[in-house]
C-alpha cells in the first residue's frame, strides 16, 4: 500500500529532479532560512523534517514538490529530530534554553535543555525540560527513541545521578528512563559568527537497517574550535537496551558528523572511518576514506542497503562538492557525482533506497539515487590509451576513442588537454554520447622522449551529473636498441610479485584496491583480489600459502589463500595502526605500521609515527613490542621509528630481513636469533629499490650494504637515473633505474662480488619511481607512495623481467642484455635492376650486415616507417619499409635529391652513416627474379628470349626512378588510380636506336614507387637477338638487351 | 635469306630450260600425303633437347613435262603442316608452324615415255618456307635451350625421291613417291638460345600420291 501510494510522486519526482540536475550537478536543494542541524525522513507524509537549530522550528519538507510546509514550533533551538518507525512521533531534542531576557547576561543556560514529543498522528506535542541540552535522538526497533544529552554538569547543592542516555517511550505512556552516564560535551550557546550546529553540538546518530543497533557520535571534550580529535562513539543494542561507549582519537578530526550503518550493525561508517565490529564487541577499522580533512561542518554519508553501496560527501582537498559511491568493503570509489552544495550533517536513505536526503549548508538536498541510471552521465570506455610509436616513426597515429553515456541518457561533452600540448589532436573536442572521437598523435613531437609520455586526456559534460577520470594518453616512442614488450595496465601500480609456486603475476593496483592476479606465462589476467583501502605492499608468508597485502588506509591487512584464491581474514593490527610493509622470516612476520594517535605505553616511552609490529599469522592479529622484537633474544632496539616512509624485505631464505627507513636508517633481522640485530644510520636518506640479496648484501635505492650494514663503497652513479626496482637473476642483481618520467628506462646487472654495475641497456619506457607514481590530488581515490618502490620481478621460469613502468608493463626477455650486433650499410641500390642510381621516391635496396634481427614483410600501404624493430632514415627522414631482414631492407626513398646519408637503427643500435646521391631521376627498369619487367601487352607476358618483342608490340615497362610526378602521393602510400599520377618529366624509350612511341608514364595505381612507361616498338624492327633497349630520363639511362624478331 | 633464295631460283631455272629442249608430254597434277622429319638437336652446355617438326598432312600441286623418252622435269608445291616441338628433360613445348615447299626436279625415268608403268627418282632444289604460328610465351619450356617463335624463315631445300607412275587412263596418271627435302636447321623459328647451338640437317620426308592429267 505504501509503494502504490508513493509511485505517483516518485515518477514526478524523478523528472523534477532529472530536470534540475542539468545544471551538471545530482540532486535538489530545497532552501530553508535559517540552519539545519538534523533530519528525519517521513515516508508516510512525503516530508523530511528538518530541525532549525537557528530559528527554533522544524520545518517540513514536502518531497513531491520539493516546497516547505508549515513548520513545527519548539521553544529551544532543535539540534536533533527523530521519527519512530510507525511515522506517528516526531521526537525533537533541543539544545539550551534561551533567556528571554534583552540584556540578559547569560542568553542560554547551560544546564538547559529537553525536548519536544509530537503525536503526529493525535497533533499532540509534549514539550519535556532536561537539565542538559539535547545532542542526538534516534528511535530504535522497539518504538522507543535514544536521546543522549551532554553529560550534565555537577550541581553540588543538588548533586545527582549524571545520566546522560535516556530511552524515550512515547507510547503507551509517555515515560523516559536513564540508562548510562557517558561523558559527552558540547558547545555553549551563544557560539561566534559561522558557526554549524555540527561545530555546536557535535552530535548525530545512526540506526541500522534492522533498527537493533543505535549508534551515536559526540565530543569529548569542550571543543569550541570544532577541531578536536577525541570524540565518543555509542553503541546501543536495542534489543537489550545496553550501550557501549568508546573515546577515541583520529587524525584528522571525526568529521564530517555523520553515522551510517550497515543492515545488522556490524559495519559502522563513523565521520570517515568504516568501522567493523565482531561478534566479541571488539571492532576494527576496516577503512578510511584517505584524504578526510576531519571538518566537522561538511560532509556526510548514507549506507544504500539496497545496492551495497555507500554515498558519502567527506571534503578532500582538490574536491568542489563531491558525493563519492563507494564499495562498502574497502571504500573503494566507483563513481564522483558533482553536487549542487555542500552536504552537512545526517543523511537517511528512503526505505526502498530511491533516494537520500542530507542536511546541508542551505537546507536540505534530495538526491534521486533511483534515477541515476537516467540522469546524464559520461566517461571514457577505457583507462589508457597506448600509441605504440618509435623512435623513426613519425607517421601520424590514430586511435578512436569511445565517449559513452553511463545512464540510459545521452549527454553533452567536452575534451581538452592541457594547455601547451603538442602533437596531440582530437578530431572533436565535442559532442554528444555515445560519440567516437578519433585522437592523432604526431610522433615528432614526443620524439625527443624516447620513452613513454603521458597526457590526461580530461572529459567534461555541461549536462553530466558525474565527474568522470581523465584517460591517460600513452605516447611511446622509443628506440629500437630500447627493449621490452610494453602491457598496458591501467592504474597506479605500487608493487609486483611472481609467485614461483603458481606460475602467477601479482600486481597491486592502488587506486582500485585490488590485487591483479595473472597467468606469468600468458599474461592472461585470472583474478582480482579485493584490499584494504590503499594498499601498499605485498608479502608471501614463509609457507608461500598466502599473500600478505598491507594498507595504509585500513586497521588490517588482507590475508588471501593462494590455493584458492579466497581472502582468508584479515590481520587486525592495533588501533591506530595501519600496515604499510611487511618483513617475513622463517620465523616470523614483522609490519611496519604507520600509528595515529599515542604509541603503546613502554618503559623508556617510545615515541614516533611509525612502529614495527609483530604478527600472529595464525591467530590473525598484530601487536607491538616496546622492542622491535620480543622473545628469549630480545631485540636491543626499542620500537618506534621518526618516519613512517620505510620498507621491509627479506632474504630469498627468509633468514634475513632489512628494514629501510626514509632518514637513512637500516635495520637488520636476524632469523638465526630472531632478533633485530644491526642499527645504522650512515646516509641522510635512502629510497628507491630495496632488496635483500643475501645476509652480506642487501640495498636500499643506490647503495649497497654489507652484512653489518655499512655502505659499500660509493653509491651506484646518479646519473643512472632514480632508483626504481631490483631483482635477483642468474646468480647476479638485476637494477632499474628512471632517468626520467618519459625516458627510456634502464636496467643493468649488479655483480653481488665486486658491487659494480654492468650491461646497461635500455628499456622501451621509464620504470616506476616514487616520484611518477605521485599525482595531483584524486580526492578520496587515494593513493599512498612510498619513496621505497619495488617494480622488478623475475617470471618463474626465470625467461623474463616483469617491471612496473609508465603504462604498465613492461616484459624484458632474461638475456636483454645479449650483446646485438651493431647494423652496418654497405650499399643503396635501387630495387629494379640493383644500380647505383637511386631516384627520389625510388625504391631502394638496403644492403648490410645485421640490419635485422628477423625479417618482416610490412601489410598494405601505407608503410610503416619502423618494421619489426627497424628504421631507416635519410638526412633524418625516416623510410617507409617494404621489408626487414639480416641482410636487406627494401625501402623507398624520401623526395629529396642530392647527397644523402642513411642510417639505420635497430636493436643492436645505430649504423654509421652511409652516403650516397639522390639523382632527380635515375630510371631503371624492374627485374623480377632476373626478369626484365616489359611486358608485352598482347600476351601480358614479360619480353625474353621466347617472347620477343615484333614490330608493333605494344609494350608495358615496369621502372622506378622516374622522379615527381603530378600528383605526388605521400611517401610509402600507394599511387592514386585517378587521376593517375604523371611523371613530371617524361623519359624516352629506344629499342635499337630507334625511338619508341612513348604513350604514357605513370605511377602504377596501387603501387608504391613504381612506375610504367606505355610505349609501342615501331613497325620496322632490326631483327636481333640481343638488341638495346634505352629508357632516359633525367640525363640518366637504363639499357637492357632484348631479343626482336621480325615480323 | 637472299643467298637461299638465289640458289633456289637457279635450280628451277634449269629444270625450266631442260623441260623446253624437250619435246614433251605435260603432267599436272594434285598432291597428298604425308610428311615426317627427323629430329633435329639442340643442346647447351649442360643439356639438350629434341627439336622437331612434328608429322603433319602434305598438300601440293605440281606440273611437269616428259621432255626424254626417260628424262622429265617438273614443278611442285608443297603445304606441309606440321606443328614445332622440343622434348626433352621431361619437358616439352609444342607451338603451332608449317612450311611451304617449292622446288624443281629432274625425274630420271627406268623405263621410256608411253610405257604404262614408269619408275623413276628424282632430284631437285628450291626453297623452304617455315612460318611458326602459335603464341609465343616467355615461360615456354625448355626456353633456355631455344625459343620457339611467331616468324617467318625461308631455306634452300634440296631433294631427292624416288616413285612410279602408272597411266590409268590416256589421260589420267596416277604416281606414288616419296622424298626427301633437305635443308639447313631453321635457327629463326627455332632459336637457339644464347649459348646453345642447334645442330642437324632438317630433313623432310614427304610420302605422296599424286594424281594428275596428261597429254
């Protein structure tokens, strides 16, 4: 009954609000004078009740029509508003009584409060004064409301019980009863100019879905600054009537002060922490959101049962007004919705999850959840783009792009790059969804990179209700001595690991939360795994059966059964402690954990922001020893260290861990004693890669240290570029490095005995630094980079390199450092007849040694300009290439004339220049394995010994090096048919001495660089076996013999 | 060319003129038969190949005056069809061609003018006309051994021969012969190719009969 009845109004409501979003923001805002403090949504009248705290009122919202009715009246200022589940009472808290008085000293008692009982359904009020002002109400399953007050004041001529938790039941008899004292404060009125409610009282509730759970947020302490990081959270069981209170601390401060919880009360979303709570009463964190700024003004969230999701507004720097649909597991963001302000306070979701109502700077907004499948929204159909160029291409590069409507609605949009971009142009830079838009790349102009750059392409919609990510343009344009097979993968990926066991790839994608799980030999991707909230790193356990994944935004760390590939359970780590690296010994798990708030208590105190925790995997938890280790071999280290940028790794044996901090400090695990063992601090700072090559090796960025951990000799040259990954490979280490962020990157051995580096050779793009995997701000996407990066893995079989670089992937074969034979020309022939004379726009002969690894035949023109990792350039003009091998390249000369110098890049390097002359025309006629290409037009067959040429053929003359023509087609593209394209000079044809009629000459139709002389023999022929035909042009001729016969 | 055709002028001129010295019978008749020619070679430096002319149906007219009681003279025409072939190496190429024969002949007779059946062998020369006439192809087989091709070529030809003739009527004689043209290899119909040589004498031996009217 009460869905038939709310069809109607939610249909009108829907193009309302559809209507009203375009003006690219989601959601309608219905203005009240004065400010709200809370609200509460009745769906049997169709209203959102809203308190205003400033104008002692609670106003009604009407949803259809988005206008105010008459408001309900109290006599203190409203700060909390609650209706019981049957919609028949309206529970209103008031904050302190004001003093009527003009010049009253004292405008609002403090020790004042109540509240205000409306039967909504009788249109009785029962206005109730309490000794303390009203922060929350809620109502519970049972039909009773919640009502915490601030803890009251000590009155020592009346002293009393303190209760401050009250349940209210309206019905039968309107009866309160105390439950518990909780010590909670607030703010005094009258406040300072911009003051909120939420900075007044602090306070706001939460229910569950099924009612059962009350949970309620409150100060601490006496905070008139709204800034304080103490707060207490409230646990109420309704069905026992028993609450819980817990003070913590959180850096930021708790806000925005908001309370969503999930059906049954075990996940809790207090101000921007996601809380689960056990079966026990204990509870964790099992997220953040990672960029809160803690205001207490802005911002708020609601739980959407219905879809799993959470829609939370929680200011971040970089963001306008921005609700984020988030998974309700780890926070992970799946869409940014633009909203028309700033939310402020609660938020309820309807009951069939239509829509969600917030409290907000101007009043109140209705978010039409249920309509967004046909509200406007735009995005790109993929992440990345990658334009594979090389270092010699510079033929333009075409991709489409799809702009696609992500509701049943299409939308306008818009594109654009950043300001100065070159070499980049969209065929629109406009449109409307669903819309290809074709993105041209000028390799030219990133050829100076050699690596791979990336430019955010940024897609905008006026009439959008989303904010879609901007798409990464890839633009590579290595060098073919540059090695390695480029997979694109999406994302910010902050670490790799190859599990030998299972012949897998583990990639930890940051921005998505997730593990990447792929096949190592096929690089088929088989499975996500779903982290914490901006995972950090990855670990095996010493068993190899699990994957150890750190967070920085989340309590725990996520334990996955490689087996099955199933999470197995979290580790719940201590309070405030978020694992971001994790050491494995034989003996034991070590995490180094970024701490908020006080550090454990320990004789001498230890301080930081950073601690090394033990873990129990078995049981699942961390704690943290006052030492670095605990045990019979104690670590003589106490815990706690100045920096929270560090890094854990251990040995291949596990018997030996080193823990690399930021400031230089390393520190050394002993597994023999289980024992931290070795402390030094020899460098200023220290980042980059980090292994544990043995227990007399290990390396952090640049530099390598010893078994006492003292620097080896000097650090490996800057000029090697950024530190990025190390592996372990063939007995020797493996290093890359980053000169830039779109150069090409490095990769060298280590020699682990002597300590130098050796057979550096360049990778197709960058490896990943610390430094290109900061962005701009992303808002609550998040992302946490260690200066410590591990971007190297060898595959399992030990064949290839897997490294973590610029647009993903890249895979190096194990042997990329063999020693290429550098290609060397030796002669430029033209490709009809193998002459020295080559033409402008001829086809050419590539003569040399090792000019190609293999041979490649190139597809239907145009050509490419590179050809299995080939190039040739002419006075730096890249050829288009018909072919590549070892010996030959058949290529075609740029339309230049004079003295050229050719070479030739390949993967061994560069050639030495070769000079030779460009002739204007140099006509040599075709020789097809040695046959002469004249054809006689009457039997379509070559001229040759058996076929001679009579009086009167009429002949076909296949030649190159006839010079421009009109029209001239584009080098490597294949001649126009129509019109054809005329030789600009005609040649002449003899046979015998005796001219020929010459009727054409042209660029074959279809071809490239050939052209065709249509000319008659003449009708009296000197019969000869061998007599010469002559084709001039350009002051050069071609002779060949032929055999006449007469007639 | 011209060397073959004045030796071949010569040779029919005196046939001509020992015809006149003569008081004489005429003969003119019509010819049918068949022609065959032996193969001729050709060969490179590391092969060879058959070159033939391959046996084809022969068509002539000829004319002829009995000049001596055993001496007579005559004319002939000669259409011999016969298709071009070289064979060898497992290949072969075939290409369509025939020759025109026109010689002059001396016919010494065994037994005198009048007598019902006459023996006879003969003699003569003249000239041959090969004409290849099939398409030419540049992939022809056995192409590097020699080309076979769309012309024309003209040879002196010798001939002997030998027949009867037997008078079935006072006006009607029938004869059967055979003979044999000889001629010099035909290097333009088929051409050698550089670096291989045709070798032989061209033979052609035509197998006729011959009906002709007297008087």
């Amino acid at each position: 009954m009460l869905a038939v009845r709310f069809r109607i109004p939610w249909g009108i409501f829907g193009l309302i609000s559809a209507l009203s979003c375009w003006g690219a923001s989601f959601g309608t805002v219905v203005p009240i004078n004065g400010t709200v403090s809370d609200i509460a949504l009745d769906e049997r009248r169709n209203v959102v009740w809203a308190a205003n705290f400033s104008a002692y009122r609670i106003e009604q919202v009407y949803i259809p029509n988005q206008t105010l009715l008459a408001p309900l009246s109290v006599p203190m200022p409203p700060s909390a508003v609650a209706l019981s589940p049957d919609h028949r009472f309206l529970v209103v808290g008031e904050y302190q009584k004001p003093d009527p008085e003009l010049l009253s000293t004292n405008p609002f008692a403090p020790g004042t409060g109540g509240y205000t009982l409306f039967d909504l359904d009788a249109g009785l009020r029962y206005d109730v004064n309490l000794n303390s002002p009203v922060l929350a109400v809620a109502f519970g399953s049972d039909g009773n409301a919640l009502i915490l007050t601030r803890t009251p004041a000590v009155d020592p001529e009346n002293p009393g019980p303190l209760t401050n938790l009250f349940v209210l039941q309206p019905f039968p008899y309107h009866t309160l009863t105390p439950i518990v004292s909780i010590p909670v404060q607030s703010v005094d009125l009258p406040v300072p100019l911009v003051r909120f409610p939420t900075q007044i009282g602090q306070a706001t509730a939460g229910v569950s879905g099924d009612k059962n759970t009350i949970m309620m947020l409150a100060g601490a302490l006496v905070d008139a600054a709204a800034t304080s990081s103490t707060s207490i959270l409230i646990r109420y069981d309704v069905p026992t009537q028993t609450a819980t209170a817990e003070e913590f601390t959180q850096k930021p401060p708790p806000g925005p002060r908001s309370v969503s919880v999930d059906q049954t009360g075990s996940n809790v979303l207090v101000d921007w922490g996601l809380q689960h709570y056990l079966t026990d009463g204990g509870s964790y964190l099992l997220a953040e959101f990672p960029q809160a700024n803690g205001a207490f003004e802005k911002g708020t969230h609601a739980w959407d049962l219905t879809r799993r999701q959470i829609y939370a507004q929680i200011p971040a720097p970089g963001d306008a007004s921005v609700l984020h649909v988030m998974a309700t597991d780890n926070l992970t963001v799946s869409k940014r919705l633009q909203l028309p302000e700033d939310l402020s306070g609660k938020s309820q979701m309807s009951s069939d999850g239509q829509a969600m109502y917030s409290a907000s700077v101007s009043g109140v907004v209705i978010l039409p959840i249920g309509q967004l499948p046909n509200l406007p929204q735009v995005g790109f159909s993929q992440d990345d783009t990658l334009f594979a160029a090389d270092a010699c291409n510079q033929l333009v590069l075409q991709q489409t792009l799809n702009i696609i409507s992500l509701s049943s609605v299409n939308t306008d949009f818009s594109l654009s790059l950043p300001a100065g971009t070159t070499g980049v142009t969209l065929s629109a830079t406009s449109g409307t969804t669903p819309a290809q838009v074709v993105v041209t790349i000028d390799p030219s102009a990133f050829q100076g990179a050699r690596g791979t750059t990336s430019i955010p392409l940024t897609l905008t919609s006026n009439g959008a209700v989303n904010l879609p990510a901007p798409m990464r343009l890839l633009i590579n344009t290595r060098d073919f001595n540059q090695h390695g097979q480029i997979v694109n993968i999406p994302g910010k990926l902050v670490d790799i690991l190859t599990d030998q066991a299972r012949s897998r790839l583990y990639i930890l994608r940051q921005d998505q939360n997730v593990v990447l799980v792929y096949d190592a030999a096929t690089l088929q991707r088989i499975a996500f795994l779903r982290t914490g909230n901006t995972p950090t790193q990855m670990a095996f356990s010493a068993d190899q059966k699990y994957l150890l994944i750190g967070n920085d935004n989340s309590q725990i760390a996520n334990v996955f059964d490689l087996d099955i590939l199933q999470d197995a359970g979290p580790i719940v780590f201590p309070a405030g402690h978020y694992p971001r690296s994790f050491g494995v010994a034989r003996s034991g798990i070590f995490a180094l954990s970024r701490i908020v708030g006080d550090p454990p208590e320990c004789a001498p105190t230890i301080s930081g922001v950073a601690t090394l925790d033990t873990v129990d995997l078995a049981n699942r938890v961390a704690v943290t020893p006052c030492t670095l280790s605990a045990g019979e071999s104690r670590s003589i280290y106490q815990n706690g260290f100045s920096t929270v940028d560090g890094v854990l790794t251990s040995t291949a044996g596990k018997d030996y861990l080193l823990l690399a901090l930021v400031n230089g400090t390393v520190i050394e695990y002993d597994d023999s004693v289980q024992s931290w063992i070795a402390s030094r601090k020899d460098l200023s700072g220290l980042g980059g890669a980090y292994a544990a090559f043995s227990r007399n090796v290990f390396l952090a960025g640049s530099n390598l240290f010893d078994a006492g951990l003292v620097p080896i000799g000097q650090p490996f040259p800057a000029s090697d570029g950024a530190s990025s990954g190390v592996g372990f490979l063939g007995g020797a280490g493996l290093r890359t490095t980053a000169p830039g962020a779109s150069s090409p990157g490095v990769i060298q051995r280590i020699n682990l005995s002597n300590h130098t580096e050796y057979n550096a050779t360049l990778m197709a793009e960058a490896p990943m630094t610390a430094s290109s995997l900061t962005t701009p701000p992303v808002g609550q996407i998040g992302e946490s980079i260690s200066p410590f990066t591990r971007t190297l893995a060898i595959s399992p079989d030990q064949t290839k390199i897997f490294v973590l670089t610029t647009s993903g992937l890249t895979v190096l074969p194990s042997t990329f450092d063999a020693v290429l034979a550098k290609p060397v020309v030796s002669s430029v022939l033209n490709a009809a007849d193998r002459s020295t004379l080559v033409a402008l726009g001829g086809l050419v002969d590539i003569n040399g040694t090792s000019l190609a690894t293999g041979s490649f035949t190139a597809g239907a023109p145009p050509l490419p300009e590179s050809l299995g990792d080939v190039c040739a350039l002419v006075n730096n003009i890249p050829l288009p290439l018909f072919s590549v091998s070892p010996g030959l390249l058949k290529a075609q000369l740029p339309y230049i004339a004079g003295a050229a110098s050719l070479v030739v890049h390949n993967s061994g390097g560069v050639s030495a220049p070769f000079s030779f002359s460009i002739q204007g025309q140099a006509p040599a006629i075709y020789q097809t394995n040695g046959v002469l290409q004249v054809i006689r037009d009457d039997d379509n067959e070559p001229v040759g010994f058996t076929n001679p040429i009579h009086p009167n053929t009429a002949l076909t003359i296949y030649v190159t090096g006839l010079g421009l023509t009109s029209p001239l087609p584009p080098l490597g593209t294949a001649a126009p048919p129509s019109p054809p394209a005329v030789v600009a000079t005609p040649p002449t044809v003899t046979l015998g001495g005796v001219s020929l009629a010459v009727t054409s000459s042209t660029l074959a139709p279809g071809q490239i660089g050939v052209y065709t002389i249509h000319a008659t023999a003449p009708a009296k022929v000197q019969v000869a076996e061998s007599a010469p035909l002559t084709v001039t042009a350009g002051g050069n001729s071609a002779t060949y013999n032929v055999r006449v016969v007469s007639p | 060319m011209l060397k073959s055709l004045t030796c071949a002028a010569v040779m029919f001129a005196a046939a001509a003129g020992l015809a006149n010295a003569q008081e004489s019978q005429w003969e003119v008749g019509g010819i049918g038969g068949v022609g065959f020619s032996p193969n001729l070679t050709v060969k490179n430096a590391t092969t060879s190949a058959s070159a033939s002319v391959r046996p084809g149906l022969t068509v002539g007219v000829y004319a002829g005056q009995n000049m001596y009681r055993y001496w007579s003279g005559e004319v002939n025409y000669l259409y011999r069809a016969g298709d071009l072939k070289l064979s060898g190496n497992g290949q072969s190429a075939r290409f369509a061609a025939h020759t025109h024969l026109i010689t002059g002949d001396f016919l010494a007779h065994f037994k005198p003018r009048g007598a019902h059946i006459r023996p006879f062998i003969s003699f003569g020369g003249g000239i041959e006309v090969m004409e290849g006439t099939g398409r030419e192809s540049f992939n022809q087989p056995l192409g590097n051994l020699a080309a076979l091709t769309a012309t024309r070529e003209v040879l002196p030809v010798g001939e002997i021969g030998a027949g009867v003739k037997i008078q079935l009527a006072n006006h009607l004689q029938l004869r059967v012969q055979a003979r044999d043209y000889v001629s010099q290899a035909p290097h333009e119909v088929i051409a050698p190719a550089p670096g291989a040589r045709l070798s032989g004498i061209r033979q052609d031996i035509i197998g006729t009969a011959a009906i002709a009217l007297t008087w």
